[in-house]
C-alpha cells in the first residue's frame, strides 16, 4: 500500500458512520415489510442459516449474531413457534441441540426478499447495478477485516466468538 493509499482513522469512522446509517435507514425500511411480531433480527437468522448452513447450536448462533445465549433462546423459541425452525439433540454432544430451517422457514425468508423487493423497487431505480456489485467486495472484505477484530477482541476479553 502506498503511503497516499493509507487510511486514517477519521476517514475509516466517516466511512463507517456512513454504513451505520445506512444500516438503521434498511432494518427500518425492512421491518415494515415484515409480518407483526416478526422482528429483523429474527429474519436475520434465518438469513444467516441459509447463508451458512443450518445445523448449528444456540451458541453459536448467538455468536455469529453477537447477542446473548438468553437472547437468542427467545428468538430461536419465536421461530420455532412459527413454524419457522426446528431443534433437535446434537448427536455429538448430547448437551446442546442443533436448530435446522423448516421448509416453512425457507419459504418465509424467500417472501420477505420478495416484500423487499417491491418495497425497495423505487429506490432500486436510482442507483446503478455496476457500481454496487463494485462495492460489495469492499463490503465483503470490511466484514471479514471487524469479524476477525471482534474475535482478537473476544480473545483478549470476553469468551473468544465462532466466526461465521
């Protein structure tokens, strides 16, 4: 990297404010196309089980989601009461249980992309394709980059997190 290349730390926060922001505008835009008593955070394991492959324990979802096993206990105990996952004993370790997606599940998370969708379909008609497929890889790899720095964080202080 060349030194006009380097980054400063104002820059890095402006950048990341932006994508804050950005964040709080979607989630809000996104929770209103979603079904009373659906939270985005409850979508968002569903995504991520998609994403990443279902099979995983409470732990380790609560990880990847960075909130409290207490926490995801409750959201795993609303998707399950929706039809949305199922849990079952872990076979390796009979103390914890591994949460799959339903094919109920499944479907749900393709609709809510679908309500997105038209919801967003405006603002979709105002931004260029090429230059956000551009930017995901930077965002890809700015996630990978604060994945790894929260783990160096868990490492030095609390429990170390599972990447996912």
């Amino acid at each position: 990297m060349s030194e006009g290349d380097q980054l400063t730390g104002r820059q890095l926060f402006e950048f990341l404010n932006e994508v804050g922001i950005i964040n709080q505008l979607a989630m809000n835009m996104f929770a209103r196309v979603l079904p009373e008593g659906v939270h985005v955070s409850h979508f968002f394991i569903l995504n991520h089980m998609v994403r990443m492959g279902d099979g995983r324990t409470p732990q380790r979802l609560a990880s990847a989601m960075q909130v409290t096993k207490a926490t995801m206990t409750h959201s795993l105990s609303v998707l399950r009461q929706r039809g949305f996952i199922s849990t079952g004993r872990n076979a390796q370790d009979g103390r914890s249980k591994l949460v799959h997606l339903t094919d109920e599940g499944r479907r749900f998370r393709e609709a809510a992309i679908a309500n997105l969708d038209a919801a967003t379909a405006g603002i979709a008609e105002q931004l260029d394709a090429a230059t956000l497929a551009d930017a995901l890889p930077v965002l890809r790899h700015l996630r990978a980059v604060l994945d790894r720095a929260r783990d160096d964080v868990d490492q030095t202080g609390a429990e170390k997190g599972v990447r996912d």
